[in-house]
C-alpha cells in the first residue's frame, strides 16, 4: 500500500501467518543447500548463497559507481559497530589474494574515541580501546585511532574544501584512473606508486600512528577532556549534540585522512541507518541537502570524498552476516544509548521507521530508493556560492526571501534572546533581534562583543545548522578552529548586505490599506489552541454559540495557558 | 503575574502568544499578522494576479473558511474577485453538514458580506469510494485526486480564472513526509512550489495559507469568530496520511515548530523561477526537486545531470 506504483492487492488476508521455512524448503538461490536466513519478505537462502550475495552487492555497489581507482589510498571509517565492522571484514576479504576479482586499492583504519562526548571514563575508554587495538592488529591494515578531544587541535584548514574537478563519469572512469595513475607516479608516494601488488594490507604491520605523538598510548590531555565535557554539556537538547558530534567527528576524520593522504573514506552506513538518516534530516531542515547525505558520494569537502559502500545492506543482512560468519565487532555506548524514545529527533525517527517497518515490510527500502534518485547538481552555476561553516553544503538561508513565514523563522533562529522592545530601534520594530544590534553595531552606535562574535558564526550557518546551534547557548565553547574560521570567512567577505533585510512584522504602521476591524472574541475556544490563548477570563460574555465546532481534529494537548 | 502587553501595539492586553515564535499579541495585532502573511506570500509568489477570478475550494472546514475570509480581506488589495465551489464526495456523512449550510452564506462569519456566488459539483455524480473498485481500502489515494478533478470542473463552471485551496504548513509537511515514506518520486518533484501552474489545461492552483501552521489557522479562526464543520470523513483512520500526521505530532512534541522546519527541509520557499536542490528530469516544472527518473521521450533536459 505504501510504495507508488504496487499493485493494489487485496485486503491482508485474515487467515494463519505464512509458513515458516522449515527443514522442507530449500535456499531459493542454489534449491538445494538448507535455508539459514530470510532476507527480504520470504527469500531463504542458504549459508553459502548468503554469503555469497552479501559480497555481490558489496562489490556491486563498488563497481557500479566507479569512484574508487586501483592504488588509491581509502580510509574506512570504523565505530566498532556492526555495519562498520562489516564492512572492514568485506574489504579484508576482498583485497586477500585468492578473491576473485579482488579490490584494489590500499586501505587504512580510523578509529574515533567518543568516550569523552558519551561520559565515559577514562578507564571505560582504555577497555574499549584495547578491545578496538586487538581487532585492529588482526585485521592488518594501517590504522590509526583519535580521541575526539583532538578537535581542539584542528587547523581551521579543515573547514576549507578545496576545488577539485569532478569525478568522470562511466565514460571517463579509464581517463580518470589513468590520470590518477600518472598523478602518483609523479607524485611517488610510497606504498602506491609502481605496483599495487607491493602493498598488500596484510603485509603492512599495525603501526599505532595516533595524532598525538607526544602521548602514543595514554589519556588525551585533560584540559581538552574537559573542554569537550564542557562543550557537550552545555547544549541542551540530544538531536543538538548528536549533530553536533557528527559534524566533529567528520572534522576530525577529513583531518585525519588529508594528514596521512588518503583521498577517500568509507563509512559504514546501511541501508536501515540511510533511510532513518534521510527522514531525519528532512526533520532537521536539510531537506536540500539529502543527496550529499544519503548518496553514495560526497564529494563536498573537496579533495577527499566520503562513500557509503554498505548502502545496500540492511541492517538484518549485516547483523546475520556478522553472527554467521564471526565478524569482531566493538560495542562502544553512544551518545544516545538508552535515551528514550522522544528524547532527540534521531531516536524518534529511528522508532517510528522501524515501527512502520513492521506494517510495512517495503518501508525502507522504499525510501532507500528514493535517495537513490536525488540528484546532486542544483541549478544554473549555483555550486559558486558560500558553504556553511559547519557541514559544508551551500548555503541555502536567503534572509529577502519571498515566504515571509520562513524569513521569520530565519530571523527567529538568530534571535538569542527575547526580543527587546521596539523602542530601541524605531524605524526597523522588528528587528530588535542580534541582526538588528550587530547592523547597529556595525554603525558605531552600541557597544557589542559576544553577540557580535556568536551572529558572525551563526550567519555562515546553513538553515539546519544555525537551527542546531539554537540549542546551543554560548559558542564560545566550540573548538577553536570553527570560531578562527568563521572570523576569518566575516573578515574576507564581510557580513552579508542582505541581512539589513527582514520582515516588517506588525507594527503600529499596520494595516497599510485601512483600520483594523474590531473583533468580537468568541464565546469558547477549541481545546487544540487553549495552550495559546493568554487569558480566557473576558471570554465568556458571550454565550451560546454556533455549536458548529464538533471534535478537534487533532488532539489537542490539555491546556494550561502559556504565560511564561 | 500580570497578563502580557500586546507586542506590537502596546495597547490591548495580550490574548494569545504565536505558536511559532511565541510572541504575545492581542487578538486584533494577531489576525492582522496573519492576514499580512498571507498578503505577502501571495504578493511575493505572484500567485494571483490582478484581474483573476480565484475560485476557492470551500468545504466548510476550518481550512477554507480561513482562507475564504483572508481572501474576502484581501480582495481590494489584490485586485481579485472571488467564487466559492464546493465539492461533494459522496461520502456519507462527510459534507453533508457543510454543503446544506448553504455553500457561503453561513460562513460569512458576519452578517454584512453578502452571500458569494457558489457552485458545489460533485466527483462524477454521487460515486462511493468501493463501488466501482471493490475495495474500500485504498480509496484515500483517489479520492483527492478525483476532488480535483471535480473543484476544477466547478470552477470553469463560474468561470474562474484560478484555484486557491487551503493546504495549510501542516498539510505541506506531511505531503512531503509521506511522499517519502512512499518513495512517491513524482509528487515530490511536482508538490514543491506555492501551488502549480496548471499543465495540461488545467487552471493555475495555489495554496496561499501554504505557510501558515494549523495551530495559526485554528487561532485565526477563534479570533475571528468564524464557524467551520469539522466531521471526520469515515476512511480516514485507514489513509496513510495518518502515519505521516503521527510522526508530525511526535517531532513536534520533540521539537516546537517542526511543521515549519519539516517544510522548510526543503530549501527555502522561493518564488517558482528560483530552485530547491532536487529536480524531476523529465518534466516541465524546474522550480521542484531533483530526482533523476528515466527521461521521458516527450521532454528531455538537454544538459545531462551527473548520476
């Protein structure tokens, strides 16, 4: 019922549950091995026809995109999840001599330690990292393992994105491969240059390459600990941090890869965590930017590229494939572990996919297919402009916007505090908001210090990030890289001319084309807007009524008046 | 503690605060903001122009009467005049109410506006939703499609030029999630702008309560003294709609305003020949997503997109 274009069958039948596949049916694929696991609605495959579909669709995705070139040195992105390890165990896999048609290029592994954002110990976190080292030196490839208290050391370069020409496309992969080739023969970097034969992950040793080198195996300093505690205590809610997190984490992942020259990251995302993300940021307000998040590439951050190779996975086929055939995997807590259902959009949306899931088996996988068909490229020349600070992506806020409703709540978002009277600025009523003061500031009027610093940073913000940062009361908190970047980028291109404009809400001056009608205040009020209403106490003059309210269509949330 | 001033004429006390922004207005200063909101959308959208006769889909409920009575104020600014149409489903128990109150005259709210002219036209005389299909349970998804059908009927029949119905931000935003959750790829690249320009014949339709969330109609409604029919039609528990309205209840539990960010989620709300990030390849209407569907033989994109 829920996917366009399926049939519409009838009516779920009423009768007994399906049947399960017992020791009578037989693995769809080879029709004779014993079915193990059922993927999809009803498709029992058999161990070895699981496993072997599991790596088709790794390779699949691999190939079909032709983003990866022979010799080119990626970085997997490894929480210690299952998708993650999954995906490390795939390439371990591939790139082992006797795999047919094995992989190509030259791994690393990065291991972020997120204890410090999550409350952890340090002692917790010396467990979990010892864990995480045991796997790492069995799986062979170079890794490297950060604290994300490394964000305080991150130049502000990180923020840049360099220009990169765009990856060809099907046509142009030998063009592009070839010249990559040439690029590092020139170049001769070690381990890639020559043969990729030379350069078997399994033969290059685990060399602990921390970034730290002063402190190779010990806590990160504690100042920078407690910076961190100190930065994600003070943001109040959990889809605040947990974007937050996410938008350092692959700070610190794009520093890593640069510093160590691998031009491509793998992350371990699958299929169930796309869809769940792509709602989510529909939630969050980067409905513009669903392509970079869920695509299989994304190429944002310039020289080097994320992709997403278990996109095609769900997370039952992950989860089997890891029980099946004994992937290691670390369960390190996260940073919303236990929270409960409402406690951040991220959860709830979690819970409501999984849940419709259940109804729905097609769900989402439907709306996987739906990222498929987001198309990167935005109109006519527009990938020129400013990019957010934070997440990259164009910036999308046009403060003259035509849709009065969304230039308000632009303006809402930077309003740190509550609106002073107009007063103070009588020619702009509206205005008195940080725009306001920092366009008056800008006039040599009013001192300005904090709001000055914290409007800069929040106007090279895209919509969904400057929504984040709502949350998120004084910057001064965050790395020091962002707030160097942000006065650098307001240094070079200046604050933007056309945040002096913005909605003339009412004001005495209103309505333009005649008086204000007078209106009678109705007799009784719909329980859904009582929260609303300030004071009822005048209402009840009048009595009888129409008697044409009938049910509230929605339920209403039993209302005290909101005075505060 | 002392009940709030109204913020922006300082003079009455204030009677209710924003759902979105939370600020304090009394009743007047608030259906004034609404009004000009809607003003301004329909102004910087040039959704209708001056001279047009805009027909408004007026079902009796709370939606339409809001914006038939934020059109009947407006109508000397813009430079329009206005029909009612109303249409019957044929669902029993739905309209009956509101299509025998007569179609405008009650829901003028005050007694001084005279009665509009109005037309109710019915979807293909009085069809039930299992009588030609045989199946009562996906009968959502065509019934507004053959409402449309019907409301375009009724207003080439009193001569309308436009079609204004009152989609409000809430309805947007679970447009939009549910054509997600339903991968509906089309509807995406189509439901974008403030309203469509009419292709294949059609007259223009425009939303011009677009923006406003529910919780500001319902309040409009309230201050104004407006009456409206609020029956729930009998299929509805069984719409998907339903699904996408839950989460939208939850989000906003989670985080205030969601219907707006939920909208806004999709690039900022420009005028038509400005873009979202996503476009549908093969059709007409360049101001929507982005979603690269096999090309159509008839209309081409002539500049390839990257895949």
């Amino acid at each position: 019922m829920c996917q366009v274009g399926e049939d519409y069958g009838d009516p779920a039948p009423e009768g007994p549950p399906p049947p399960r596949p017992g020791h009578e049916l037989k693995c769809v694929k080879c029709k004779e091995g014993l079915p193990v696991v059922v993927i999809r609605a009803g498709d029992a495959f058999c161990r070895d026809c699981f496993r072997a579909f599991y790596i088709h669709k790794f390779r699949a995705v691999l190939g079909k995109n032709r983003l990866i070139f022979p010799g080119e040195k990626v970085l997997l992105a490894w929480s210690g999840g299952p998708s993650s390890s999954s995906m490390v165990w795939q390439v371990l896999e591939g790139l082992g001599r006797d795999s047919a048609k094995r992989l190509r290029f030259v791994p690393g592994v990065v291991y972020v330690d997120e204890g410090a954002a999550c409350g952890q110990s340090w002692k917790d976190r010396a467990r979990t990292l010892a864990d995480v080292k045991l796997i790492l030196q069995t799986v062979g490839f170079p890794w490297h393992t950060v604290a994300l208290e490394e964000v305080f050391a991150l130049p502000p370069s990180v923020l840049r994105c360099s220009a990169q020409e765009p990856v060809g496309t099907m046509g142009n992969y030998k063009v592009a491969v070839d010249s990559f080739l040439q690029q590092e023969h020139m170049l001769g970097a070690e381990g890639v240059g020559g043969s990729p034969n030379s350069t078997q992950g399994e033969e290059q040793l685990g060399q602990p390459c921390t970034q730290d080198p002063q402190h190779p195996a010990g806590p990160p300093p504690a100042d920078q600990t407690e910076a961190l505690s100190r930065l994600f205590d003070s943001v109040k809610t959990l889809t605040a941090k947990e974007e937050l997190l996410q938008t350092l984490r692959t700070h610190l992942i794009l520093h890593v890869a640069r510093t160590h020259g691998y031009s491509k990251v793998m992350t371990g995302d699958s299929c169930t965590r796309l869809a769940i993300k792509l709602m989510t940021s529909l939630a969050l307000g980067r409905g513009a930017f669903l392509a970079w998040d869920t695509g299989f590439s994304d190429e944002r951050h310039g020289d080097v590229v994320v992709v997403r190779p278990m996109r095609e996975h769900t997370l039952k086929e992950v989860a089997f494939y890891n029980r099946l055939f004994a992937v290691p995997s670390v369960f390190t807590p996260a940073i919303d572990t236990k929270a409960p259902e409402k406690a951040s959009i991220h959860r709830l949306m979690e819970g409501f996919l999984l849940r419709l899931q259940a109804q729905f088996p097609s769900t989402v996988s439907t709306v996987y297919r739906t990222s498929e068909k987001l198309v990167k490229a935005p109109r006519d020349g527009c990938a020129a402009g400013p990019r957010c600070l934070l997440c990259m992506c164009l910036l999308d806020v046009d403060t003259a916007d035509s849709a009065t409703a969304f230039g308000a709540q632009t303006q809402d978002c930077s309003q740190m505090r509550p609106p002073t009277p107009p007063a103070e600025a009588p020619t702009v009523p509206c205005c008195s908001t940080e725009v306001g003061r920092v366009q008056n500031c800008f006039r040599g009027t009013k001192p300005c210090g904090r709001e000055d610093s914290r409007a800069r940073v929040i106007e090279q913000l895209c919509y969904s990030c400057r929504v984040n940062m709502k949350d998120v009361p004084s910057l001064d908190p965050l790395p020091p890289y962002i707030l160097a970047e942000a006065q650098l980028r307001s240094q070079r291109y200046g604050l933007a001319p056309r945040l002096g404009e913005c909605w003339r809400g009412p004001s005495r001056r209103w309505p333009p084309w005649g008086k204000v009608p007078r209106v009678w205040l109705p007799p009784r009020a719909s329980p859904e807007i009582q929260e609303y209403l300030v004071e009822s106490s005048d209402d009840d003059v009048h009595t009888g009524g129409s008697g044409a309210w009938g049910p509230p269509e929605q339920e209403g949330k039993d209302g005290q008046a909101a005075c505060d | 503690m002392p009940a709030p001033q109204c913020a922006s004429c300082h003079a009455a006390r204030a009677a209710l605060r924003r759902p979105r922004s939370g600020q304090a207005l009394c009743g007047a200063c608030f259906c004034t903001a609404f009004e000009a909101e809607v003003l301004h959308t329909v102004l910087a959208g040039r959704l209708l122009p001056p001279g047009a006769v805009v027909a408004v889909g007026a079902s009796g409920g709370k939606d339409s009467t809001v914006l038939a009575h934020v059109l009947r104020e407006l109508t000397p600014r813009l430079g329009v005049s206005l029909r009612l149409v109303a249409v019957d489903e044929g669902i029993g128990g739905y309209r009956d109410a509101a299509l025998a109150a007569g179609g405008g005259r009650r829901r003028a709210g005050t007694s001084r506006s005279p009665s509009w002219p109005t037309q109710t036209s019915s979807g293909a005389g009085r069809w039930t939703p299992t009588a030609g299909t045989g199946r009562s349970r996906a009968c959502c998804t065509f019934c507004g499609v053959l409402r449309r059908r019907a409301l375009e009927e009724g207003a080439r029949l009193v001569g309308a030029t436009h079609i204004v119905t009152g989609h409000n931000a809430d309805d947007m935003a679970e447009t939009v999630l549910m054509n997600f959750l339903r991968g509906d790829a089309g509807r995406l690249a189509r439901g974008g702008g403030l309203g469509s320009r009419g292709e294949g014949g059609a007259l223009p339709r425009c939303r011009p309560l677009q923006l406003a969330s529910q919780k500001e109609v319902v309040l409009y409604a309230h201050f104004r003294r407006l009456d409206y029919f609020s029956e729930e039609c009998v299929y509805a528990p069984e719409a998907f709609r339903g699904h996408a309205r839950h989460l939208l209840k939850l989000l906003e539990a989670a985080r205030p305003a969601q219907q707006q960010l939920g909208r806004a989620g999709l690039g900022p709300l420009t005028p038509p020949d400005q873009s979202f990030y996503l476009e549908i390849r093969n059709s007409g209407h360049l101001d929507t997503f982005w979603i690269g569907l096999p090309p159509n033989p008839s209309s081409v994109r002539s500049s390839p997109s990257p895949q």
